[in-house]
C-alpha cells in the first residue's frame, strides 16, 4: 500500500512502517529483516511471522498489515533489536508469502549522525490510505510570526469606587491580548531521483501529515514545496 521507492533512508531514531493489504493473491505471510555494515556482509538477520491469520471473510482494516522498519522500532522492542551499536549500514525489509516466497524488498540506508539536530522526519497519509515516511536531511529553518490585538486603558481607574483617583502607570496605558504565535519551518531535502520526486507528490497533496519530535508525532499544515 505505497508508491515509494523500494530504496529508503533513515536516521537512527526514526520511525517508519510499511502497510500491506493480504487480498487476492497478494499475501503476506512473513517478514525478514537483514542487516548489513559497510563492507556489505550480513551481521544479523531476524524473521516474523504474520500474527494475523487471513480468513476470506475477514474485513479490509482486518487483512491490513502494518510492518515496522524505521531503526527506533526496533530499539524500542526487544524481539525487533537486531539494530545494536552503530556497526550497521544498511538493512533489507522482506515481504514473504506463506510459502517464503519473496514478495517485495524494501532496503533502508542510515542517514548519516550529523544530521540528527538538523533532520526533518515527516508521516503523511498517501493515496492509498495508510502512513509513509521522508527525512528531510539537509539543515532545516525556523521562523516565527507573532500576532496580537490591544486596547487602550487609561492611567487613571475611572471605575474606582472611592474618591480617590490615582495615576496608575502599571495600567500601561496600552494592553495586549489574543496573542497568537505560528511557527514557520522549512524542511530541506537533498538532490531527489525522479521516482522519490513523483512520490512525494503525495506528501503535498496528503490531508494529513505530522512532523516526528523524539517519539510524538505533532499534527503540520505543508504550504508550499
């Protein structure tokens, strides 16, 4: 259930999933994992089977699979850690049918550490319905709109009840309410292959995308690209 390239990246502490839909002859019955450092060898690999088992009769919501890829996934669950210290490079994500026949691969490439501060990592629905995933590598930029409406109030409380009027400066003379502030952030990518450029058409056009801040997913409105 996506358009993405079968090549991805990611920094250490992002999440991602990838979604299937078992229907017709399109079923997915186990999902391999297999790492790899910088020379290319295998240093783990880790198999799942598909805990949900497909009934004909089974809804759409319940035949959708949601296969977790992003590295803090698997930090996060000691049964899916097979991404310990920082040896690995890359890794492959194996959609296997009930006979282990491979389906689809995706490969997950580490984005480099320097970017951590910097990087933009976004979730936005596609086309197809379900959650896909970009970091926005490059350095990213914040600015921030303040808004506001005042009224006058006189130096002197009118509205005293006694005799007494006094000059009161701490009245200000002019107040501030309603204030309002919208922060203005701008993502920045690298250099786009024609494939990742067509998909991300649908992060412009998705009704719904949410910026990752450590493990929370905050709700953004994308205005331009």
């Amino acid at each position: 259930l996506t358009n993405q390239p079968t090549t991805l990246y990611a920094r250490p502490e992002d999440y991602g999933t990838i979604s299937h839909l078992n229907i017709g002859t399109s079923i997915i019955g186990f999902l391999r994992f297999k790492v790899y450092d910088a020379s290319g060898s295998q240093i783990a690999t880790k198999s799942f089977g598909n805990t949900v088992v497909f009934i004909p009769a089974q809804t759409e919501n319940q035949k959708i699979i949601h296969c977790p890829y992003g590295p803090q996934n698997f930090a996060n669950d000691a049964t899916l850690n097979i991404l310990t210290g920082t040896g690995w490079e890359y890794y492959t994500v194996e959609f296997l049918s009930p006979l282990t026949a491979i389906e689809q691969t995706f490969t997950v490439y580490r984005m480099s550490d320097c970017i951590e501060e910097n990087g933009v990592r976004l979730a936005f629905i596609n086309k197809l319905g379900v959650f896909d995933y970009y970091t926005f590598e490059l350095t990213r930029t914040n600015r921030e709109n303040y808004t506001s409406d005042t009224y006058r109030q006189t130096f002197i409380p009118y509205e005293t009840v006694n005799n007494t009027l006094t000059y009161d400066p701490t009245r200000r003379g002019e107040k501030i309410y309603n204030k309002k502030i919208e922060v203005n952030e701008t993502a920045t990518s690298n250099w786009l292959t024609q494939s990742e450029a067509d998909w991300l058409i649908e992060l412009f056009e998705s009704p719904s995308v949410f910026k990752q801040e450590g493990s929370n997913f905050i709700p953004v409105i994308v205005s331009n690209s």
